[in-house]
C-alpha cells in the first residue's frame, strides 16, 4: 500500500509543477500554458504508464476544475 502512495504522491507533484498558486490558495490553471491533456501525456510518457496517465487525469481534474 505504501509503494501505491508514494507513486500517486509522485504524480501529484508531477502535475502541480504544471500549474502555479500559493499553499493556502487553489492552483490556477491556464489553457494557454497548457491543457490536461498535455500534462497527462507528459505524465504517461514520464511514468511509462497508462494508470499514471489516468490517475493524473482524474487528480487534475479534481484539483484544478474542483470535480
């Protein structure tokens, strides 16, 4: 269980290096710097996996669009 956090964890940071904000404050994403899909096809050809890709989809999402 614990190799499954720190690998979620990794992606995590992996997708808030895309995006920028303060702690305290929600990350802020921009479409002109670059859309989900771009950052989940750098986490995909990073991780070399396709549950990485998803997983980063879904965390975005979540994070960024507040699903």
């Amino acid at each position: 269980m614990g190799k499954m956090k720190d690998f979620a964890m990794d992606i995590e940071d992996f997708c808030n290096g895309y995006f920028y904000g303060f702690i305290d404050q929600p990350m802020v994403y921009d479409e002109e710097d670059f859309t989900i899909e771009e950052v989940v096809e750098d986490v995909q050809e990073y991780f070399k996996s396709e549950e990485a890709a998803k997983y980063a989809r879904e965390y975005i999402k979540r994070t960024v669009e507040g699903a």
